[in-house]
C-alpha cells in the first residue's frame, strides 16, 4: 500500500512504516489496494471518483490514479469534473491548447476557492499531457433558478443557447431514490431552496451527459466529483444508466473514520471502492 505524510502545505511524503492515513474497501467491506483499483478502473468506461472537496488524501489518490491511468490508456484517457461548469469549456480549453495564459485562465474562469491546492494539478497534468478535460457541471445561475422554482421552469425560462450548457429537457427526476429524498425533506425547510433535489437532479443529469457525450469506444472518462453525486449508485450514475446502459462504470467514494481499520457498517456497498481516510488528516480549505 502506497503510504504517505501530510506536513504543512498539504506536501506529501512516503512513509516506509506501517502508518497510513487511508485504508482502501470493496463494497463488501473486504480490504483492498491501490493496484486493485487501477486494474478495476482500467476496464472501465468511466470512472466517477466520488471525493470529499476538503480532503487532501482524496486529490492526492485522484491524481496518482491519473497518472495510473494515462501510463496504460495514453490519448484514451479523458478528464472531467464537477468543479468546472460547462460553460466554462470554451476558456477551459483555451488553456489547455496554450491559446491564453494561465494567470489569465485563473481569472476567468470562475474557480474554486481550493482550485490550486486540490485541482490545478490535474488540470496541468491534462496540459501536459495533451488531454482533454471535459467542464461537466451545470451553471450554477441555473441550478439555482431550479432550486427556487423547480425543473419545469427551466423549460420555459431559457432561450436555445442557454439550453446548450444542460442537460436535455425535460430531465426525467426520480423523487423516491434515497438520495433526493432525503434531500427534498432537507430543502423545505432552508427559504428559497423548496426544489432542493431538482437542483441536484438537474447537476447529476448535466454532468452525466456531457460524459456521455464525450465517452468514445476505447476511451476511458475519468470524473471527478462530490461523493453525494455517485454514492449508492444514485445521482450521475442512474443518469449515466439512462443515456448510456451499456456503459461499464466504476465508483470510488471518499468517507471519514476514527478508525479506518474497519469500514463502518453505513458505508457498506456505497460505491464499488470505499477510501477510508482518517478523520484527523489537515483538510485542504
């Protein structure tokens, strides 16, 4: 097992003891390893890394199993994230293809507060590496519209080219998977969030297609997202399963113990590789 240190400025250092920050799950709570989740992942047509945005030990294993997986699929790999929103694909690749500068990206392009401790580095590694990186999520003006008043409203309030940067209408919306449930309870009670689960409903199902739509025979689409939108293959993979059946995909969620030598017994079958981080590592922002 690949161990490692987090020191001041989230660096990272390899420990040759047995003490490791992470422990690695199969749904079925059996323990496994880092080799294993790379010949799983090979296989796959996409690969939803479900993460934790603050933990430092899930954008470190993110980009380690880039790295895995560029050795073995090269210009078959495609990257894609939660973290950039579609509309953002036009600066996203002007990036990439060196057309603008970095600074100018950085102040373009919206992003996260923990985009250079956590992101950059698979952005830059994309750059380098000649590949494509795929801005999956919906804007977040939208999203919030649907939070307010609902998905039906979306079919009406925005013009042709609006509609480019979603999913297609109507998104089919499933309030009795545990997920949305849950959060639709949640939703009634915060002022201006009564369609809380369409919100999500309506991200899961943009970032599903635009991985559908950039999923191509041999390729492999690695995303990266917020665990909520893949666990208990909910959220992006039913999506996934709606456009594409026929895709082989693989799940990786990213949970928090005390104890990471067993995995706890509500995490069970959350996704088909369960990262147990321990809950003291530094978090990232």
């Amino acid at each position: 097992m690949r161990k490692l240190l987090l020191l001041s400025g989230f660096s990272l250092i390899f420990l040759s003891s047995s003490i490791s920050p992470y422990q690695m799950y199969l749904a079925n709570g059996e323990k496994t390893d880092f080799d294993l989740l790379v010949y799983r992942a090979q296989e796959a047509d996409v690969i939803l890394f479900g993460e934790f945005h603050n933990n430092a030990i899930a954008h470190w294993l993110q980009l380690e199993l880039t790295k895995e997986l560029f050795d073995i699929k090269k210009e078959n790999l495609v990257l894609g994230a939660e973290m950039f929103e579609s509309d953002q694909q036009i600066v996203l690749n002007e990036f990439l293809s060196g057309t603008i500068s970095e600074s100018s990206f950085e102040k373009d392009a919206r992003l996260w507060p923990n985009y250079k401790t956590d992101y950059k580095p698979l952005v830059v590694f994309a750059k380098k590496n000649n590949l494509d990186f795929i801005a999956t999520n919906i804007p977040r003006r939208y999203a919030s519209v649907t939070a307010k008043f609902g998905l039906d409203t979306l079919k009406t309030m925005f013009n042709k080219h609006s509609k480019m940067f979603i999913a297609p209408l109507p998104v089919e919306f499933d309030p009795e998977l545990p997920g949305y449930k849950s959060m639709a309870h949640e939703g009634g009670n915060v002022p201006g969030m009564k369609y809380l689960a369409q919100a999500q409903a309506i991200k899961d199902a943009t970032m599903a297609y635009f991985i559908v739509e950039n999923t191509k025979r041999d390729n492999t689409f690695l995303h990266y997202n917020g665990a909520y939108h893949s666990n208990n293959y909910e959220g992006i993979v039913w999506y996934l399963k709606k456009y594409k059946p026929s895709l082989k995909i693989l799940t990786i969620s990213v949970v928090e113990q005390a104890d990471i030598s067993k995995l706890e017994d509500e995490y069970m079958k959350l996704a088909d590789f369960i990262i147990v981080v321990d809950e003291d590592v530094t978090k990232t922002n």
